[in-house]
C-alpha cells in the first residue's frame, strides 16, 4: 500500500512540474519603428528587434508613411507580433513578425491613429 502511495505522489510530482511557456503569439508592442531600403527596426525603449520584411510590416510602413517628417523619423506604433531568433548570421538577435497593427502616433500632433483592419 506504501509503495503505491509513493508512486502515485511520484506520478503527480512529476506530472504537475512543467516549464512555463514564453509568450509567443501576438505578444503587444509599443516601440518607435522605422523602415529603410532593405531593413526594418522596433525600437522598445528596452529592446531593439528586426522587423521581418513581409506584407504586415508593408502595410505598416504605408501607414507610417504619410506622417513621417522626414525618411529617417521613427513612428510610434501599437503593434502585436510573434518574437522568432535571427539565425542569420546578420542582424539583429531577435526577429518580430508582425501580426496586427493596433495604432499609430502622429509625431506632429501626438495623435492616435487607427488603421482599418
């Protein structure tokens, strides 16, 4: 009876010690993001990633675009996205694949701007 007893309390000890998963899907970012030629930056405050290149950070620039000051001006953004490992060897060590564009901060006027989604 004691042996079973041991190995049920084994079983659940075992079974109830899992390492805790790391968000990895549509975590939110708040960060300054600029896009030029061939690269893609958010800038946190904390931490600085790539950006993936695809069609969400496309859209992204087309709405940063128009408020942009000058080529080199970082726009605040609202963003979620999916934090990959670069293993490139260039670049920056941690990717961000950008799954929603939340909103926008006019740098002229700190308006929010929301895009149609």
């Amino acid at each position: 009876m004691k042996k079973s007893i041991l190995i049920l309390i084994t079983v659940l000890v075992t079974s109830c010690s899992q390492t805790p998963k790391k968000p990895t899907e549509n975590t939110p970012f708040f960060g300054a993001f600029l896009y030029l030629a061939d690269a893609a930056v958010l800038n946190t405050g904390t931490e600085i990633y790539g950006v993936i290149i695809d069609e969400k950070m496309q859209e992204l620039h087309k709405l940063c675009t128009p408020i942009k000051r000058d080529e080199y001006d970082m726009i605040s953004v609202y963003i979620k996205g999916i934090v990959e490992d670069n293993t490139a060897e260039e670049g920056w060590e941690k990717l961000i694949r950008i799954t929603d564009i939340d909103s926008l901060v006019n740098p002229v006027d700190k308006s929010i701007i929301t895009p149609n989604n």
